[in-house]
C-alpha cells in the first residue's frame, strides 16, 4: 500500500525507536515532542538535521537550474521514499538508481523518469523492467550499454519475449564512456561509436543519449580534477557529436548525464552541446542531500572555491553516541560501531559533547551544555557496537559515562544504509519528522 510506503508503521524492533512506545505511523511522530539530547530515544541514533537538509535541497537544484541542466539524483545513497518526494518536490527532474530493484522503489515513491546508471543485462531484470513499464504507462527509464556481449543478452530476451507476447517495445539506453582501469564504459569513443551504430541496429534497444560517471578518480585537488574531468567530458561529447552526425538517436530529446558528488560543477557545464535534436543534460549527484564531515566536505571546499558559491552544501547526516566506559586516562568508549557508523572512506569524526543539566531534562526543555570537540579528539577504532575516543592531555577527563558525543560522518551511503529509519529533528533536536529505508 502507498500509505505504508510514505506513511509507514514504525516501532520498537526498529533501533532507535523508544522502547515502551506502541507502533505509530511516520506522520504521527512530531506530536509525540521526542528530543533526541533529553533522553526520549535510545542511543545510538542516526538523525538528520531537517533545515540543513532543506538548505542542500535548494542550493543542488538551484545549482543545477542556473546551469540549464536537469537534476536526477542517486536514489543509492538513501533509498528512503520520503526523501526521493523531497528530491522530486524540491524540482528533480526524475530519478537515478543502480538496479532495477532500487528503481521499483523509486517508481513506487512517484518516480516517472528513471536512470538506471548500471548495465542491465539479466532476464529477471529485463522482465521486471519490462513488467514496470507495463504497469506505468508514463514511464520513462533507461539504462546504460557498453559491450556487443551485453547488447546480446538484451536481443536474446528480446525475441524469446517477442515468440510469447507481440509488441514487446524496444528498452531505451544509454552509450557509457568509461575510464581506463575504473568500472564499466567504453574504453575509447572509437569502441563506443561501434556500440552505438549496433544499438541502432537493434529492435531491442533504443539509442538516447550517452553517460559518463567521473567521480571515481576524482581527488578534491583541482589541478588533478580540471584536466581529468574536461578530458573524459571531451570524449562523452565527441560520442554525442558522431552519434548526432551518423543519426544514431532514436529519440527527439537526447540524454547527456554525468555527474557524481564530489566534481559536479566540472561537468554540469558541459551537459547542453548544441545537437540537431534538441538535448537534456543531466546532473546525478545523490549524497548532496545531506553531504557530509568528511570526505565529500573536503571536495565541497574545492568546488567553492572553483565556483565561489561560499559555504555551499553542509551536513545534515549525525549519529549521537553515548559514553558507555571511561576506562583508562585519555580513552572514551562510545557505544557506536561498525553497525551504525560508516566508516569504508574514513573513521567518524567527533564534533561535540552534550552533559545534561542537573536532575536531567524535562520533555521539551533542553538544558544541557553543548561543547564542540576539542580537535585532538579521534575515533581510532571501531567495533561492531563499541568507538574508541582517544584524547590528550585533561581536556579528555571532561566526559563521563552517560554523556553524549555527536558523530560526523564520511560517506553518507554507508551510514544509511545501516539505518531502517532516522528522525529529522530542529535545531533544538527535537524530532520533527522521519523517514524510512529500504536496502
């Protein structure tokens, strides 16, 4: 039902969830006034700060507007219904996914113009695909193509589907320009130019457009960004020119889309080349929704600087921690781990404490005092419940069991996914909202 997809039932098996609440729905939850500092929700807990993520909504699509260009975010990065409505709301033009089962959801959650930013090649996922245009008629998905042998396995379907059910239409894709020694692609627009004129060729699929992802090499150091992104965009629209010129295009809007979330702004201008159809250039960027503390901050500070767009995109994304033992001079454990905190790119960066005031909070007045992190503090390892904070010197001995630690973290993909459900919560943390996921 659409109810329990954007109105779900949340309750106690989720973590993070009060235990002696009974079940309730997501648009319940602002009445019951839980803040998260005042002890109304058990720790560890992954919120995300609502304003902060209303910010990044308007500067990626404004960004994105003022360039003329059509915003298509990574649904990946949280696979969460209530936030793809908020993506879409806020003006995207549709969606991106990496596989069929994530654009099923994407379709559910209001979804009507899709990128499937992967090769799709499977016969249950040329099915399901196949079954997810039937069911919407105002469907509009494409996936990309960058091998004969892929092309192959998606004919090979195709007729077999064709001896069962007349009028099986065509899938529409496209040509991806990849990297040498990174992921899927072409490895030259020569071998991509051959592709597309065999797509042409083809009753299974439709050529419209072409794709590149260079954020795989991107390192935050424009000196290495600028010439590494204008030569992969170079070739992303030389493939474009040939294809336009041999007539390749089976569509009278073509598709141009790169775009990832670290170098965004070296590609977004380079998205609308003037064809002899008319073009739709397409940003993907996913983690800019709620950014990050770490790695994706540091690649902000150099868009800014490229772009002077000043403190651009901020971070939404925490999750609250509590001290659980103070064992030795100079080590806090954090009852936090690997379960709840990613921690693939970069350990989870400590970015304050809260001590409640004395005799504890009363719901709705928040009492206690707020300290930014001292800078020596690190998290210097990780179990799958248990953050090792190491400082030095006194400044240390100021945490206790039963304090609070706010956590930035580096990578929003892979603290989401760690997480059935977060709460939005005002700048007081006090929990305005919810959203789910499905991973």
């Amino acid at each position: 039902m659409l109810q329990d997809l954007h109105d779900p039932l949340l309750d106690a098996s989720l973590k993070g969830f009060p235990h002696d609440c009974p079940p309730l729905r997501r648009s319940a939850i602002a009445a019951k006034n839980w803040n998260v500092l005042n002890g109304d929700l058990p720790l560890p807990l992954a919120v995300i700060k609502q304003d902060v993520m209303q910010h990044n909504l308007r500067w990626m699509q404004d960004f994105a507007d003022a360039r003329g260009v059509g915003l298509a975010p990574h649904g990946k990065t949280t696979m969460s219904p209530q936030l793809f409505r908020h993506q879409l709301d806020a003006g995207a033009w549709g969606m991106t996914f990496a596989t069929v089962t994530q654009a099923r959801l994407g379709v559910a959650a209001g979804a009507r113009r899709c990128v499937i930013a992967n090769q799709v090649f499977t016969r249950a996922d040329l099915q399901g695909l196949d079954d997810l245009r039937r069911e919407h008629g105002d469907l509009q998905v494409v996936f990309l193509v960058d091998s004969s042998a892929q092309l192959a396995l998606i004919e090979e379907w195709h007729v077999r589907q064709q001896a069962r059910q007349p009028l099986v239409p065509s899938f529409d894709a496209l040509i991806e320009i990849g990297v040498a020694g990174g992921r899927t692609g072409c490895r030259s627009v020569t071998q991509a130019i051959e592709l597309a004129r065999q797509v042409r060729s083809s009753r299974a699929v439709r050529l419209v457009g072409v794709e590149c992802y260079e954020g795989l090499n991107a390192k935050g150091d424009t000196a290495h960004d600028e010439p590494y992104a204008s030569q992969l965009m170079d070739q992303l629209l030389a493939l474009a020119n040939a294809c336009d010129v041999e007539d390749l295009f089976e569509t009278d809007t073509v598709l141009i889309t790169a775009g990832g979330s670290a170098i965004f702004d070296l590609v977004a201008g380079r998205l609308k080349p003037v064809l002899r159809r008319a073009v739709q250039g397409l940003l993907r960027s996913g983690c800019y929704i709620t950014h990050d503390q770490g790695n994706y901050k540091r690649m902000m500070s150099a868009v800014a600087a490229r772009t002077g767009c000043g403190n651009g995109l901020e971070a939404a994304l925490e999750v609250w921690a509590s001290v659980q033992s103070c064992p030795e001079p100079g080590l806090a454990i954090l009852a936090a781990g690997k379960r709840d905190l990613s921690y693939d790119w970069e350990m989870p960066i400590p970015l304050a404490s809260y001590r409640k005031g004395p005799g504890g909070e009363m719901r709705g007045q928040v009492q206690g005092q707020m300290t930014a992190a001292p800078s020596d503090w690190k998290i210097v390892g990780l179990n799958d419940q248990h953050a090792h904070l190491r400082g030095t010197g006194l400044e240390h001995a100021s945490l206790k069991v039963g304090d609070l630690v706010c956590l930035g973290i580096s990578h929003p993909c892979t603290t989401f996914d760690k997480w059935r459900w977060m709460p939005l919560v005002d700048a007081n943390y006090t929990v305005v909202d919810a959203i789910v996921t499905y991973f």
